[in-house]
C-alpha cells in the first residue's frame, strides 16, 4: 500500500471509530475495524480484495433489498409495503413470465402465465398502481427484467415524473443484462446485436439525465442457477461486465462514466468458502482490469458493487424448513463476501411463490446477521486465512484462463468475444457441461442434499400455507388491460408507435425518449415489443448439441 493510500484509509478508519467508538464483541472485548499487518492489503483500497469501503458495514449495513412480485400491480404493492414496514431498505421487483418477454396479458401464449411467477405488467396504469404510496425519490427500486427492459425503465421515469419525481432523482437498478439471457435464462426476443443496442441507449440515456441509475446489473445469478461452476459464474459475469463497459466506450462514453453506473449481481451458493473466495476474487479482478487493461482514473470505476441473492436451486421442497438454515448460511456468506445489498430466499420458494409470513422470516434472517451476530463490526473478517486466500487466488487463476479464451474469440474484444460465444454456444455449452456434472454427482450420491437424496425422515411432515395465483387474478389483469385500451387516445398510440419504428430503423438513434412518449400515451408492452420486433426481428437459438 502507497503511503497516500494507506493514510486516506487511516482517514476513514478514524472517521469509523468516532461515530461508533464502543464496537466490541459480547463479552466486552473491543474490536478494530479490519485485522491484519501494516504492509498488507486493507479494505477501500485498490485493488479492493478485502471490500470497497474502508470500514465496510460498521458506517452502513448492505441494503436490505427483498425480490416480490406477483398478481397485479396492486397485490404487489401491497406486498412492497409489507416489506419496508418491515425494515426492507430496497424493493426489487419480479415480473412475471409474459412480461419478461414482452407479451401483453391478454396476448394468447400469456394465457396460464398471467401473475404466476412475478407481477404482470402492461401499461403505464399498471406501474402507477404498483408503485403507489411509495416515495420513488427516496426508496431505491431494482427491476429484474432484460428483453424489454428499456421498455420497463420508460416505463418507470415516466410514472415517477407523473408523480412529480424528476428522472434525476430516481435512484435504482435496470438488470438490462441481456447477454447472460442468451447464455443462460433464455428470456430474450431480438438477435444479439439490436438487443445489445438497446442496451446501449439505456446506458448513454441515464448516463445523461439519470445520476442515480444503474443502467446495467450484470447478472452472474442466472449463470449459476443454470448450473454452472462458481468460477464459471465469476468469469462470465466479469465478462459480460467488460463487453458492457466496451459498448458504451464504442458509443463514445469515457471508461470512467460507465463503469461507476454498471452494478453487479451474484449468487450465494451453499459452497460457503468458495463464495466468499469468488467475491474477493471479483473485486480484485475487476480493479485490475479496468485500472490497467481498460485505462480506467477515477477509483469509483475501479470498485466492483454487488447485490447478493441466495441459491434458489439450493433450495428443496423436500423438508422446506430446512431452506431457512441453507439461506441463513448463504446470506452469511455473501455478508462475510462484502455484498453491497442482499436479497434472502422465502423456505417455500421450491413450492411456490412465498407467502408474507415466509417472505418476513426470510428478511428477518439477514437482520439477524446485522444485528445479533456482530459480523459486520469487522472488514473482511477472514482475509488472512491460509483457506480462504488461496481458494480466492485459484479462483482468481481459473477465470483469467476463461477471459483468454473470450478474447481469442473476439479477436481482442471482450464485446465481440461474448456476441461469437453466445452465437457459437459456447456459453451454453459450458454451463449445460457443468450442469451434468453436478447433477451426476447427485445421482450417484456423492453430494448430499438433505431431503432430497438423503435424511428423508419426515419427507411427508411439511404442512406450509402456499401463495395461491386464481385464475382470477389473470381474469382482473386482461380486463384492466382491455379499459386501458378502451379509454387511451387512438391516434396518440399510432402516432407514438409509428415514431418508435422509425427511431429504431436509425441504428444511430436513442429509443429512450421514443419509448418515453410511449408510456406516457399509455401504448402496452407488447405493443412496444412488437413493433421493435418488427424492424429488429426475432431470434430463434440453435440448440446445444
């Protein structure tokens, strides 16, 4: 560490100490910010191995931001409010499968779908009820969707703005990460290259006019419920992170006004070493690249952010209690990891939707981490361990290996490499590979999942009160949906859609105010979607053999 470095730490180390002097464990014994020696690395330093904050969780905890959706928009903003008169700090809204693919409710392959694994949203009056009540200036909000994302992002500022927040203010996250869709979750709509543009005006619009706003949330979550390794999950969201970065450098973007605005989102496996090794990893990794490869000055492009969820495929309907000890474990994991903010699975999430009751303990779990455990009194609490740093320096090794050859295909560019991996399969190719060695391993019994392949006793015990989407609740969309239709000014929807295909003929413009005009004139999704589809086209994948 360089003297200038280690004194702004010893800054902000003695900024810690005076707002909370009395940081000591139960039994009275007082505890120092971060351990380690004078000469090593420390936490808010380059390359940021140990956390991008100097006293990490002792000035603020990592945001509590809960993933909810389901029904419509007025079940889900019911829920919204459970969750911060609960003491959730964040809303992260799930939508459900017709609207990540951009098909309106009332569309013929919705049909059965309509609410079921998330919140059905069509139009602007949809987004109205489902943030109403909530402060949209004061409450970050991150919305899980990436075919229609741009859609869903217009969507969002021109309901805020109709409430009288200005786009400046509105602070939250757009996953808008369409290449791990390709690689892995399989929600896309256009080809790679017309999507990858979208991408690209939701980066230089809020790079813009939105301060507050993460464009990008580059997803290596998907990857690894997909089934891939966590190195695998490491390397590819890193990568797809760079080709991000280099998309909006080619749009003529400095380095340094990009890599602030993109925020990353990882899995918590049940591996709890190896998920601490793979985030310290990520942070070193990702400070190296972007100070030495990408040229980056500002040390804010240096940091790697993360949100955290825990393993949805860790999860077992068998002996669903059991899921509240795997979350608890996996949430310690990414805590002790340095996640910025953190989503806890529901113990019902393999049966069903979760219900409140299930959806409360689960946020409860990560505020017992905070509060009961006195984990985050200390930075990094176990950098040092001879386990830990080699697993992060193995892991570190083994995807540098796979950047190699990302840019091999790319001819240099890590953009071009991750558009030829995905249309080559190469990415699915991998994960699918890793997926059936896991999987193997199960059916032989080499892992142990309890309940599922062993310690059944009591397999039959479970007695959960389930989340139950009626046939109803699709019923109540589709009609609201056809008032909607009914009620809006014909010739405003045309003209907003004629003016939107034309935008997205000029492969120069930026759809974001073409898409604006369309909320506002309350045209639907899928409407948006298809006329896209109509310049763009659609893309069909070529199967993995």
């Amino acid at each position: 560490m360089t003297t200038e470095s280690f004194e702004r730490w010893r800054r902000d180390y003695d900024a810690a100490r005076l707002r909370r002097p009395d940081f000591s464990t139960m039994s009275g014994i007082p505890l120092e910010p971060v351990y380690g020696p004078p000469d090593g690395e420390f936490p808010g330093v380059y390359p940021y191995t140990r956390g991008i904050h100097a006293s990490m969780y002792r000035t603020r905890l990592w945001t509590m931001r809960m993933f909810a959706g389901f029904g419509t928009a007025l079940d889900t903003n019911r829920r919204f409010r459970d969750i911060i008169a609960a003491g959730g700090t964040g809303l992260s809204t799930a939508f459900d499968m017709p609207t990540l693919l951009g098909l309106d409710s009332d569309d013929p392959m919705a049909l059965g779908e309509v609410g079921r694994c998330g919140v059905a949203i069509d139009t602007l009056s949809d987004v109205r009820d489902l943030f109403d009540g909530i402060d949209l200036g004061s409450i970050t909000t991150s919305m899980t969707i990436n075919a229609p994302a741009a859609i869903m992002l217009a969507l969002f500022v021109a309901n805020a703005e109709s409430t009288g927040v200005p786009r400046a203010r509105l602070g939250g996250t757009l996953q808008n990460d369409i290449l791990k869709e390709y690689q892995a979750q399989k929600e896309f709509v256009f080809p790679p290259r017309p999507s990858m543009r979208l991408v690209r005006d939701t980066i230089t619009f809020t790079a813009a006019e939105m301060p507050k706003w993460n464009a990008v949330s580059v997803s290596g979550y998907h990857i690894r419920e997909a089934g891939s390794s966590a190195v695998e999950e490491l390397a590819f969201t890193l990568a797809n992170g760079f080709a991000y970065l280099e998309l909006g450098r080619d749009a003529g973007l400095p380095v340094d006004a990009v890599a602030p605005r993109l925020s990353f989102f990882f899995n918590a496996h049940i591996d709890f070493f190896e998920e601490i090794a793979k985030y310290r990893a990520a942070r070193r990794i990702w400070a190296r690249w972007l100070r030495d490869h990408y040229g980056a000055n500002d040390e804010r492009s240096w940091q790697l952010r993360f949100h955290t969820q825990t393993a949805g495929v860790s999860l077992t309907a068998q002996q669903p209690e059991n899921n509240i000890a795997r979350t608890a474990i996996e949430a310690l994991a990414g805590v002790l990891g340095g996640t910025q903010s953190l989503h806890t699975n529901s113990m019902d999430e393999a049966l069903a939707l979760p219900t409140e009751k299930a959806a409360r303990i689960a946020l409860r779990t990560q505020q017992v981490i905070a509060h009961e455990t006195n984990v985050a009194h200390v930075a990094d609490p176990l950098g040092g361990s001879y386990y830990v740093e080699e697993l992060t320096d193995e892991v570190e090794r083994q995807a540098e290996e796979i950047f190699a050859q990302i840019l091999d295909m790319g001819s240099g560019s890590m953009l071009e490499g991750c558009i030829a991996g995905v249309e080559s399969n190469w990415f699915q190719r991998r994960i699918a590979e890793s997926s059936y060695i896991l999987e193997r391993s199960f059916n032989r019994g080499e892992r142990i999942v309890i309940g599922a392949n062993g310690f059944t006793e009591g397999n039959d015990d479970a007695d959960l009160d389930l989340l139950t989407i009626t046939n109803d609740d699709e019923r109540r969309q589709v009609e609201r949906l056809g008032r909607v239709r009914a009620s809006r000014d014909d010739d405003h929807v045309r003209h907003a859609l004629d003016r939107l295909a034309t935008q997205a003929a000029d492969p120069e413009a930026n759809l974001m105010p073409a898409l604006i005009d369309a909320a506002r004139a309350e045209v639907s999704v899928g409407e948006m979607m298809r006329t896209l589809a109509g310049v763009f086209g659609r893309y069909t994948e070529v199967p993995v053999l």
